[in-house]
C-alpha cells in the first residue's frame, strides 16, 4: 500500500451563484466513464466535501475529474444514479472519513440495454471479463471461449476501452443475440470447440480480491 495516493485522482466541482461560489475536491480512487457519461465512482473526504458532491450527484450537476497525471474531463451521472454511503475508520484518524459510491442508472443495468461494462479489459483478465460478460448474458459458452471471442470483439471494435481511475474499464456493445451470433460463427470458423463430453461446464473459481486486481496471479 506504499505511494497508494500516487494512484488516487481528484474530483473537483465548482458551483457559482449570485450569491455563492462553491469549490470543493476530493479523493478519488476508482471511476469509470464514458465520454462525459460517468458509469460509476468511488470518493472519500470530510463531512461537508462528501455530502456537497453527494447533492452534486444526485441533483445530474457536472464535475471534473483529474488524474494523477494532470488529465482533466468533464463528466455528470445523468438522471437516476444510485449512491452508497460508508464511513472508514482509521486508526490515527479521531473523525472518521466519509465514503462514497455512485454508479450510473445504466451501469446498474449492466448487460440488459446492450451494453455490458467490464471491469478490466487486459487480456490478463479476459477470464474474469468472460466470465463477467457470460454471466450477465446468460450465454451458455466455455471458459476457453474467452480469449478467441473477446480478441474478435475488440478487433471488430465491439469491446471499446472507457476512461478509468483505479481499473482499466472496458464496454461489450453487443445484445444477447448479437453474441450468440459471435459464438455460432466461432464454432463454424473452429476458433472455438465444444467439450469433448457431456455435462456441467466448471468455471475456475475466482476470489472477489482477485477480480478488482490490476493483474490476476499466475
């Protein structure tokens, strides 16, 4: 956890009124989003920080995200986000800090609106972003499909890579039946094949820390 904050990024959100001018930032340390549509983000801060980006969130007003690199955009959650709120209790912290996750209204319909987002787009992490991309689908497919399926998606320009802090965030735009499709057709082209015997299909188990990893252990 050495250098962590080296990781983090920033939001910032300034508000100017007749009769008030509002300036306020803080931590970031994970976001997705796609082009001004933010998707989902994580933040933390004082009492008065958090609840006025919270009001921000929830009332669609836009902010800005920089990263540690100095690159700033412009995002907003549109209508109908939904924001989960936590305290974190450190040892040498008498107050303790206040955190926040919000995620997109299509986010939390991830997979059902034909588009599915994905955590990781690595091929390092294509089994966890297969197994994520199967499961929300509901498509009966094997775990070796992964790898030949998700390089045609990205080479047919169907698995874009989004703008993300903390992971390296990817979207599938594709429905159930467009990827029903894929699979038929990689079946046909032999790029994947059917088990060699009946039965269930065991997927390998993967552990939650695993998943949120930057890179999945060999």
């Amino acid at each position: 956890m050495q250098n962590a904050h080296l990781r983090l990024a920033r939001l910032e959100y300034a508000r100017s009124t007749t009769k008030t001018q509002t300036h306020i930032a803080v931590h970031v340390s994970h976001f997705i989003g796609e082009g001004e549509q933010a998707h989902l983000i994580s933040f933390f801060g004082n009492d008065a920080e958090v609840g006025a980006v919270t009001a921000a969130i929830q009332e669609n007003h836009r902010f800005d995200v920089i990263t540690n690199d100095g690159k700033k955009q412009r995002f907003c959650f549109g209508q109908d986000a939904s924001v989960y709120k936590a305290n974190l209790n450190l040892s040498r912290q008498k107050r303790a800090i206040r955190h926040v996750v919000a995620i997109s209204s299509l986010l939390h319909a991830n997979g059902s609106t034909g588009k599915t987002f994905l955590w990781n787009d690595d091929p390092v992490a294509d089994i966890v972003s297969w197994a994520s991309l199967v499961s929300l689908q509901g498509l009966p497919a094997a775990p070796s499909w992964g790898e030949a399926i998700l390089a045609k998606l990205r080479e047919d320009g169907k698995l874009k890579p989004l703008f993300g802090v903390g992971c390296s965030p990817a979207v599938v735009e594709a429905t159930r039946e467009e990827l029903m499709e894929r699979i038929g057709e990689s079946v046909r082209e032999k790029l994947v094949t059917f088990p060699e015997h009946d039965g269930p299909i065991l997927w390998p188990a993967l552990r939650l820390k695993d998943v949120f990893a930057e890179q999945l252990p060999v």
